[in-house]
C-alpha cells in the first residue's frame, strides 16, 4: 500500500515553531517516525511538504497517477479557508485524512472550522505527531475495506 502524507505551511517549521503547542520534535523527526510506523504496517510513504498551495495541490491531482492509495494530510492554515485544497481533495477519488497535530478544537475560533474536513473521510486532532500513526491505521482499515 503506498500513501502519500502530506504537510502544509509553517510545517517546516517544526521544533522551533511555538513548542508548546506543537512540541519540541523537527519535521524531519515527524517524517521519520510515520516512515517507521508505515513500514510496520507494510506500507509505502512518501512524505511531502510545501508552504505553497499549488505545490501540494500538484501532490494531491498526481497522487493516483503515482500509485498511492490513500493521502494523510495536515494542511496547517489553509484548512480554515483554502476552498481551493478543499476543490482538489473533491477533486480526486482517493480517501483523504486530515490531521491536525493541535486540538483546534480548543483553540482560537477561527480554527473550529475545517473547510477541507468535509471532503475527507475523517478528521484527527489533538494527539501531537501520533495523529499521523492513528491516520495510517484508519487508512489501512479503509483502504482494504474499499478494495473487498
Ligand atoms: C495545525 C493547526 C492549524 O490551525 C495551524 O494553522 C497549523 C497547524 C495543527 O497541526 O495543529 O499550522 O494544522
């Protein structure tokens, strides 16, 4: 199974960016540790980052071409008002997960409303980087229940 997992803005910034809210750990350990968790589930990953819309809109139209079954993404800010990531999600007939490494939930209003949610098949937030592993396995579960 091959899944692409992708991170939107301010992403990169990982480790240095307001560690209280998103931890102490760089990107690069985040990519790590959903590699890891991938090839325990016998997965492939290809892990994504971009501060730019149309660069991870490209990610999300080429994803079936490239062969990848399911995407994982954290789309950062532009999941409260990109209708453009959220037209490229509906786009494409992948299974999309949206993962959020804070609960925005209980956080700043503006950050309660998910515009891209509603074109994926769930939604996780909250659990800090682990987000990313319970994505994978909602994935899997998914995708091998499409295939039956
Ligand atoms: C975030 C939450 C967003 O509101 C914020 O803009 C981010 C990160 C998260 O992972 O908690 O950049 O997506």
């Amino acid at each position: 199974m091959k899944i692409l997992v992708l991170n939107g803005p301010n992403l990169n910034m990982l480790g240095l960016r307001e560690p209280g809210i998103y931890g102490k750990n760089s990107l690069a350990e985040l990519e790590k540790s959903i590699k890891n968790a991938g090839g325990k589930l016998g997965m492939e990953i290809k892990c994504f980052q971009s501060n730019y819309e149309g660069a991870l809109l490209d990610e999300i139209h080429q994803a079936g071409e490239n062969g990848f079954q399911g995407i994982i993404i954290n789309p950062g800010a532009f999941t409260h008002y990109s209708i453009a990531l959220r037209d490229g999600i509906a786009s494409i007939d992948l299974p999309v997960i949206e993962v959020h490494i804070s609960n925005v939930h209980a956080r700043e209003e503006f950050r309660k409303h998910s515009v891209t949610a509603p074109v994926s098949i769930g939604q996780i937030a909250g659990f800090g980087f682990y987000g990313y592993e319970m994505a994978l396995h909602a994935m899997k579960e998914y995708v091998k229940g499409r295939e039956v």
